[in-house]
C-alpha cells in the first residue's frame, strides 16, 4: 500500500485481501474443482472441456457477478468477503475482500478485478525463500525417533531469521531477474538497473 499509495488514491490501482485454504487433500480438490466445472456446464450447456478460453473466463465471471450478491462479514472483520465460486488446484477455496472502494464500477468490472485476486505471487516468494535460505526450509520428519520434526537449519537466535529475511527481500526486489529481464524494483520505477552484489555487499555507490 505504502508503494501503490498515489496509484490508490487516484483510482487507477486497487487493492484486495485474498485468503485461502491450503488444508486440503489431491482429492478434494479435485472433486472442488469437478464441482465448479458441472456449474459451468449447467449454466451454459456447454461441456467445460469443450469451451475456449474466452468462454471460461466468460462464464466465471457470470458466477463470480452472480455471488457478489451474498459477500459476507466475519466477526472483528470490516470488509466484506466474496467466496470465489471456482476452485483451482492450488487455491481450491478461496474468498476475496476489495479494500478499495469499487461500488461505482459496473458489475463486470468489479467481478473481473476479482477474478484478478491470488495468492500465487505471495506463494511463489515464499517458494524462493524456502528453497534459498536454509532456515526457512520446512522441517523434515524422520523416520527413527518417533517421527519427531527435526528443523536441522534453524538458528539458535531467532533474530537471525529476521536478519535472513530483510536481505533475501533485498535480493528478490533488486537483484533477482525475470523472464523480462527486470527486477520487481524496475518494474515500480524504483531502480533503473538490476544491482549487483557487489554493491550491496561494500555498500558501492
């Protein structure tokens, strides 16, 4: 919010609160996501299988429309949450909350900036850190002892991990390339260039 402030104030940028449930089993979404196509099927007469992109999309957004008129609130909680009516393997339940004021837009606009909220991104940094920093790797079970979880990479001083934390995010938004050849600070318009290490590590201006 701190970066997209202006963008947000100016209404050409807003902002959703996305939470979803990672609990369930390979089968269960499966028959989540069985479920979702058989009501696209029923709403449009046409098998989900044998629909083009364009059709998907079409028909998502109708039930995504069509379920913004049950949004709910939770208790302690001031915004009002949509449960996405299509279920993906990686998001299989999923419920969004616009924090933005979006009431003035048309029904499909605001059903299409709901089908924009993911977690995906937030999911694929949390997949780099763990693969990256050691102590931020889950912890293995073994077989022996009773199957006790062994966090074989965590510090002794949980400060570190704060530590480990704010340089991987230095390297992921200044220093790690995409397929664009940019940098997540690039792309905002906060660095021109991808910094190297060498001046993060000797301070080089």
């Amino acid at each position: 919010m701190g970066v997209f402030r202006d963008r947000v104030n100016n209404h050409t940028a807003d902002a959703f609160y996305v939470r979803a449930n990672k609990g369930f089993k390979v089968d269960q979404k499966e028959q989540l996501i069985q479920e979702c196509q058989r009501r696209i099927q029923s709403l449009t007469g046409i098998p989900f299988r044998s629909m083009s992109k364009h059709e998907r999309e079409h028909a998502i957004t109708q039930l995504v429309i069509a379920e913004m008129g049950n949004l709910q609130r939770f208790r302690g909680s001031k915004e009002n949450w949509l449960s996405y009516p299509y279920a993906t393997k990686s998001e299989p339940e999923k419920m969004l909350a616009a924090l933005t004021d979006i009431s003035g837009l048309s029904l499909e606009h605001q059903a299409r900036l709901y089908n924009k909220g993911t977690l995906h991104g937030i999911d694929r940094f949390f997949m780099q850190a763990r693969r990256r920093v050691n102590a931020f790797e889950r912890p293995f079970q073994s077989g022996t002892n009773a199957r006790r979880v062994w966090y074989g990479y965590s510090p002794y001083d949980p400060s570190i991990y704060i530590k480990q934390a704010e340089l991987f995010r230095l390297f992921y938004n200044y220093v790690n390339v995409g397929r664009d050849k940019k940098t997540p600070a690039m792309r905002l318009g906060l660095a021109k260039v991808p910094v190297s290490y060498e001046k993060i590590i000797y301070f080089d201006a």
